[in-house]
C-alpha cells in the first residue's frame, strides 16, 4: 500500500476502485484541449484512442500530531445508487486496504469529508445486521455546515432522489450517533491541520490544508483531471457553481505555488498529486509525488 512521508506526516493512499468516464464530463473542453495536453494526461490520466478521462475513488490517511485523519471515504458497499450505475451495490475490498495499510478502523480519530458527494461519504458508513452505523466508531466526522444544509432532506439537493438516499444511507447515521461536527469558516484540527472553505463544487466543499514541515493541500473535487491545472477555467459536469468552482480553482492553485504545498486531489490516478507552478494563465505540474503511480 503507497505510503510516503510529507515533513513530520506519514501519509497512506487506500484506493478503493477505478474506472473511465467520457470527456464530454468536461462540457467545455473541447477535444483539442485533451489531444493538445497529451503530453501530461497520457496514459495515466486520460485515454486519447476511447476519449476517456480516468478516475481514482480513493481515500487518504493522514497520521500527525498524535492524531490518525481519513480524508474522503469513497463510495462505500450496499449502497443503492440508481443515479450513478458505476457506483451502485459495488463490493470493493477497501476495508481490507485500509487495514494492508496499517490504519485500525477503530483507531481512526478524525474524519473528514471535504463535501457531500456519494464518492466522499460512502464508508462514513457499513451494514451491520441490516442498520448503517458509523465505519470508524471512535472518531469524529467533520463536515462542511454550508453542504449540510443543501443536501438535507429540507435542502435543494434534498429534493433530488440520489442525493436523499445518499445522505440518508451516509451522513443521518454519523449525524444521529453523535459523531457529526459541522463547521463554517476555518476550522482548525491540530497543529499542523486546517480546514477551509473551497466553495463551487458544492456549496460547501472544502480543502485540508497540511503544514507538517512540508506543505500539502488536500483539495478535494477542486479538480478531477490535471487537464485543469492548464486549463483551470473548464468545468467539470459534476459542479454544482462551476464558474465559482473555477474562481476557487485558480485560487487554491495560486495559494498552492506560493506555498510550495502539494496539491492531492481526491481522484487523480497515477502518482496521485504533485507540486505546481504558475505558467502565465495557468499552472502546471512542477514534480509528482513521491508514491508509487496508480
């Protein structure tokens, strides 16, 4: 299991499925901008002969300052996703990667979901004689109040079938067992820990910022493909504001560079994130992680 070191932090990568998506999931990019930007999509990212982009559902672990913290928790088992076919009633053998990575579930203090999408909620939760109770039993789930409140059952995503079932399956149960921490504004963890806002995505969504003597910002859906980094204006079909998504893009980007910090995405395959730099009107990649490509 790639297990690497960022300053004082041990990281681990527990990647619990892959697969393909069309570019037409980039609605604004045309098929030139993936055959111009082969050079850095190719083959990892990007397949230029079935003009499909490749994605990583995957979490990361982060162990510093005392305190073992799971960022994003995948798409999860049993789950009943008619809205999303790739994602329905999926068997995966994450539990048993997270434990080949050394991470005891019921060791795990801190959870964080950067948003509310099924991608990055599902093993918030498991089946347990046929009720959804929460997957790491001891820790404390953060999750960004602004998504709460749209994606709740009274909220405007909270009319829209996969959305009610997604939150009802992955989010009530961690809410009604008092393991829910919402939070607004920054929010700090540890020391070396900080949440803040990222909104665009979702109203809510969130990036995890790192400083443990080597900086990295763990951005979430910020970007799907590193197409964005060249490109950072293209959307992605899955963001709810995407002309915000895209302020916020260029603006974490531009943090990252001046920082020096890694940039870990939540579903970049390959090496799984990089340092960048600032090239005019975008960015690009400076040098990928340090783990083993994926």
């Amino acid at each position: 299991m790639p297990r690497f070191r960022l300053g004082r932090a041990n990281i681990a990568r527990v990647v619990e499925l892959r697969f393909s998506l069309g570019a037409n999931s980039f609605p604004g990019t045309p098929p030139s901008g993936w055959r111009d930007n082969a050079d850095l999509l190719a083959p990892d990212f990007f397949d230029p002969d079935s003009a499909q982009w490749h994605i990583a559902i995957q979490s990361w672990v982060i162990e510093v300052d005392g305190l073992t913290v799971v960022v994003d928790t995948g798409v999860g088992n049993d789950r009943d996703r008619p809205h999303m076919p790739p994602l329905d009633h999926l068997n995966t053998g994450f539990l048993d990667a997270l434990g080949a990575a050394g991470i005891d579930r019921g060791a795990v203090d801190v959870v964080v979901n950067t948003h509310i999408h099924s991608d990055h909620v599902g093993w918030n939760t498991m089946l347990a004689n046929g009720t959804w109770v929460p997957t790491f039993p001891n820790a404390r789930y953060l999750a960004p109040a602004a998504d709460y409140r749209h994606f709740s059952p009274d909220g405007p995503a909270g009319r829209q079938p996969g959305d009610r079932l997604v939150f009802a399956d992955s989010v009530a149960p961690v809410d009604e067992a008092g393991q829910l921490v919402l939070w607004s504004d920054d929010y700090q963890i540890s020391p070396s820990l900080r949440l803040r806002p990222a909104p665009g995505h979702t109203p809510g969504s969130s990036v995890l910022w790192l400083d443990a003597g080597r900086p990295a910002v763990f951005v979430g859906d910020l970007t799907h493909s590193p197409l964005q980094l060249r490109r950072p204006a293209d959307a992605c079909a899955f963001d709810v504001d995407a002309p915000a998504a895209a302020v916020t893009r260029r603006r974490i980007f531009t943090e990252a560079v001046r920082a020096k910090a890694a940039v870990i995405p939540a579903h970049y395959p390959g090496r799984g994130g990089a340092t960048i730099r600032a090239v005019k009107d975008h960015f690009d990649v400076d040098r990928w992680l340090d783990t083993e490509s994926l």
